[in-house]
C-alpha cells in the first residue's frame, strides 16, 4: 500500500481514488464469501432435516460442543468492539493504537480457541456428513481469523509508524468492515452447530451426551418415534 496522502483531484475524471477501489473489492470479497457460509448453513441444516436412514449422524459418534463456537464468537465480537472503540477517535492516534492492538490480541485468543475446539473434536472429518459439515465449519472460521489478525497486525504496525494518522483512513475503515463481517459468519456457524445439535427442533442421537444440547425433546420429536 501507498504511503503518499491520495487526493480526488489527483485522479481523472469520475476516475475513482484507490480507497474506493478497495472498498468494493472488499465487498465483493464479503459477498463472495457470504455466499459461501450461506450455502454451507443451508446444506448443514438440509441434510440434518432429511437425515436419510439416519446417515447424517449415526450412532456411536460424537457430536461437537455448543460451547466452544460460541466462546469464539463473543471473544472475536468483543475484539471487534475494541477496534471499533479506536475508531472512534477522531484527532490523535493513541486511541486508534490501543483499539487495533486490543483486537488483535483478540482476534489471536479467538484463533487458538477455535484450534483448542477443533482439537478436541470427538470425531473425524470422514466420519459422517455431520462431522464433515462441522469440521468445515469450524476450518473456514480459522481462515477468517488468519487474514483478520494479518490485517489488524497491519493496521497496528502502520499507525504506530506513522503512517496512518487516524480513523478516517480508508484502511481502518476496510478492516472495520471486514471484522464486522467475520464476526457475523462466526455467529452464523455457532448458530448452525447448535440447531443441527438438538437445541431447536429434534435432537441428534446423542451416545456422548453435549452439555449445551436440550435434553427434553419437542412432542413432533416424540410422536415421530
């Protein structure tokens, strides 16, 4: 990235400045991407209502926990919180500095819990279509952080040195909204894990039992066995 100051009248006519530039490759990248947590939530929870001769969770197989995702969730929500708080500093860079290094020491904690949760997985990836989907899941979670804490690394390098000299940059700015995006696609994978694990509508076929799964099942479940 440049570090010259870009000005509008640097630039042709109605030729767009850099900042915009990236800011619609940011979101084109979000929409791409959301296209694909949507359509992974969607086959998860189709084949968990079809569960053909009961193949998409099998007996004698683990199930993940409600927990975990969770945890990850709030902690990167909260790391978001505190980058947004840096942003909201309009002279001085002192704000903007602990903002971006509070989310990113929690963006770091909230990539080793996910690599804690899926360490601690009960099952293979091959071992059925529930396993599949939540190793997915849970993977495409550890991509988001990966370039989320690269990206807030940048961002903390580059105030520190000078270089960006407060939240009006284009670069707090696209960074900001790819971690609200992040955050969004943690909250929809939990939400995901834990309406295939039993806490809405009928619950897995349980051999270890997830302290987060509804141990009371609905009357459509009863009268359907």
């Amino acid at each position: 990235m440049s570090t010259s100051v870009v000005h509008d009248e640097a630039f042709a006519h109605g030729e767009p400045i850099p900042g915009e530039r990236w800011r619609a490759g940011v979101v084109l990248l979000i929409v791409a991407d959301a296209s694909f947590v949507a359509a992974l939530s969607f086959t998860f929870l189709y084949l968990r209502g079809l569960n053909t001769q009961s193949s998409f969770h099998p007996g004698n197989t683990g199930v993940a926990s409600l927990w975990w995702p969770w945890i990850v969730a709030a902690v990167m929500v909260v790391s978001f919180v505190a980058y947004r708080y840096g942003m909201r500093a309009s002279v001085g860079r002192q704000r903007l500095v602990n903002g971006s290094l509070l989310a990113l020491v929690g963006m770091v904690l909230a990539l080793v819990l996910n690599l804690v949760e899926m360490n601690l997985f009960p099952f293979h990836v091959s071992d059925n279509a529930y396993s599949a989907a939540v190793w997915v899941i849970a993977a495409g979670n550890v991509f988001h952080l990966v370039l989320t804490v690269f990206l807030a690394l940048g961002i903390v390098l580059r105030v520190r040195r000078g270089v960006i000299l407060g939240s009006g940059d284009w670069h707090v700015r696209l960074v900001g909204i790819w971690m609200a995006w992040v955050c969004a696609a943690s909250i929809i994978g939990a939400l995901t894990v834990s309406v295939a694990n039993g806490t809405v509508g009928c619950p897995l076929p349980g051999d270890q039992p997830d302290p987060g799964a509804r141990s009371v099942l609905a009357p459509s479940c009863v009268s359907s066995r």
